[in-house]
C-alpha cells in the first residue's frame, strides 16, 4: 500500500483509505483476472503494473 500511495500521491495510508472506495463487485473479477495472470507466471512487475492499473482504475469511479 505504502508504493500505491507514492503512486496516487497519497500521503499517508489512512488518506489512501479513507478517499478509496472499493467495492466487492468491482474488486472480485479484478482479483480473478490477477489470479489468471499470477498462473501463467508473469513477472512480478507486470502483475504488481496490472494492480496499480486497476487501483487507478478504482480511484476514477
């Protein structure tokens, strides 16, 4: 959490949480197509991108 702060320009976890609404119904197919992704062994850099992709994402809702 403390990298995706530095990314969005939060700066301290608890102003990341309180203006990050996540919602199960949005969260739940994101984690399944990162678990996808985490199967065929892609490197932890694209898959760290393909979360902080998503959380911006997120953020814009």
């Amino acid at each position: 959490m403390t990298e995706v702060g530095a990314i969005t320009g939060h700066k301290t976890l608890n102003i990341l949480r309180r203006y990050t609404r996540l919602r199960a119904d949005q969260i739940s197919p994101k984690m399944e197509r990162l678990a996808l992704q985490s199967a065929d062994n892609a490197p932890l850099e694209v898959q760290l991108a393909a979360v902080l992709k998503e959380l911006r994402l997120l953020r814009q809702m």
